[in-house]
C-alpha cells in the first residue's frame, strides 16, 4: 500500500482548523473527502500541524495511503479537483517509505505571523493579517523576540487548556522584521504549545508600542504564569510555512533504533507530538 506525502496550501478562514471536528468544516474532512470522490476509499489522512480555527497554512504537510499505486501527478491533480470549491490545495505529491509519518516524523515547523500596520482599515487581506494601527518599532521587537530562543518553559506563553505533558520547548530562531506596511516575524521549532506563536506575538506587539521592553518580556517568560503573558494575537496573521524532515535513510534508522529498544513511535519523547500551535485544536 503506497504511501503518499503532500504538502498543503490553505485559507484557513472558513474552517474550524486543521483536524475533523463535529462543530463545522475542517482541512482534514475537505481532503479526505477528495480522496473518496477520487478513488472511493474512506481513509483518514495524518497532518503535521493541528492549525487552528482561523489559522492558515502555506507548507503543512501530511500523508495519505492508498490500496492504489497510483503516479504522484494523477494524485496531486485529482485532490485538487474534488477539493474544489474549498479554499485547499495540494502543492506537492510524493511518494515515501512506509514508515513516513506526517507528524511524527518531523523534525521542524516554522510559522509566520503578518501584522499590517498602518492607519486605514484591511480591505482585501481581511482576515488573512492582524491589523494594528499604532507604528510598531520591529528592531524592538526582534530584539525582545532573542528572550524566547533557547530552551524554556513556556508555561507563561501556552493556553491553560494545552495537553503537551511538558511546557518546555526548545525555540530555534524568531526573526521579526518590516516589509514595507507589514511587521513579519517568523520562528522555528520541532513543535510548538498550544497558542505559544500567538502568545508571544502578542506580547512583543506591546514591545513594539513601547509600552513593554526585553526586560518585561525575560520576566514575563520567568515567571511561568498565564496571567504574565501579554494579549494574544489573533489567528488571522499567523502560517504554518513549513515542515521539515529528516533524510529518508536517517528517518528509516531513526525508526529501526526505536522499534529495537520497543519503544512507541507515537510517545516520542522529544516532543513531536505536543505539536498544539499551529495552533492547537481549541483556541
């Protein structure tokens, strides 16, 4: 049975997130119903990020497996149709081993948060940006976003309702940056909190208005309290941009070490599976 990995464009605006739920139309429920028009099976497909209500998405990734062996390109193009009129589209096809796992074997996600800043309103990006009207300094804010990168407990940044067994998470890179009208920050990790993006761009929107500086943002981070956490932003900037992974012939040794010390793949202590931020399944 083949095993296909397709990567994944979406406006997330008219679903309730990335995973099926019984409270209205989800990414996972638009393509698994392409697959059933496409080839009449009933499958379940495995993404790499649970995005959230609102919270769009130009790399997730997921896999699917087929009785089939069907070309990438007939896959790819026949999920697109039926995927119509729905705002999803399979950017990529590929076929991969059969241990591939969407989630489990990702070894790095990175988002993207967009902030229009200026004056007038939103008028064709609404709901696609967060719009905030008072002129941010983004160097502060690059600056103060260095407190999140490293190893932390993030308990401060994540929903109280987060089912990660741990809150600490090791944060790779936050770049905040202007293109022109918009404040761009971008950040990487092997996964994320519930709200963790969100909860700290909403916090270093306070540095960008002058009203918080690095130092609130160190204690803020320290004080491993919800309640010292600054507002939160809104679903609508943020992107889930990309997933990374290891080499085919690492992920396949990787899986034959694990399945020799009889360990679950699933419960991977290094934390894929706290994934929650893309972000989460509630927020």
């Amino acid at each position: 049975m083949p095993r296909y990995k397709l990567t994944i464009e979406y406006d997330g605006r008219p679903f309730v997130g990335w995973q099926r739920q019984a409270n209205g139309p989800s990414v996972q429920a638009v393509l698994e119903r392409a697959v059933k028009s496409f080839c009449g099976e009933d499958i379940t497909i495995g993404g790499a990020g649970r995005t959230d209500t609102g919270v769009h998405a130009t790399g997730q990734v997921a896999h699917v497996d087929l009785t089939r062996d069907w070309p990438t390109e007939t896959v790819m193009g026949a999920l697109n149709f039926y995927c119509l009129p729905d705002a999803v589209a399979v950017m990529s096809c590929e076929k991969m081993h059969d241990g591939f796992d969407a989630r489990f074997s990702a070894i790095r996600r990175a988002y993207r948060y967009r902030i229009l800043n200026r004056v007038p309103p939103v008028t064709f990006e609404r709901g696609l940006v967060w719009h905030v009207k008072p002129d941010l300094d983004a160097a502060a804010m690059h600056a103060a976003a260095q407190v999140f990168v490293g190893h932390h407990d993030f308990t401060t940044f994540r929903h109280t309702r987060c089912q990660a067994k741990s809150p600490e998470k090791t944060l790779e890179v936050f770049t905040v940056r202007r293109q022109g009208e918009e404040i761009i920050a971008e950040c990487a990790s092997r996964s994320f909190l519930h709200n963790q993006v969100r909860s700290m761009v909403g916090t270093l929107k306070l540095v960008g208005e002058g009203r918080w500086c690095a130092d609130d943002v160190r204690a803020a981070l320290a004080a491993r309290d919800r309640k010292a956490c600054g507002p939160v932003a809104p679903p609508d900037g943020l992107y889930l941009t990309r997933v990374d992974y290891r080499p085919v012939e690492a992920d396949l040794a990787w899986r034959a070490a694990r399945s020799a010390a009889r360990e679950d793949v699933q419960a991977d202590a290094a934390g894929a599976d706290d994934d929650d931020d893309g972000e989460g399944s509630t927020d």
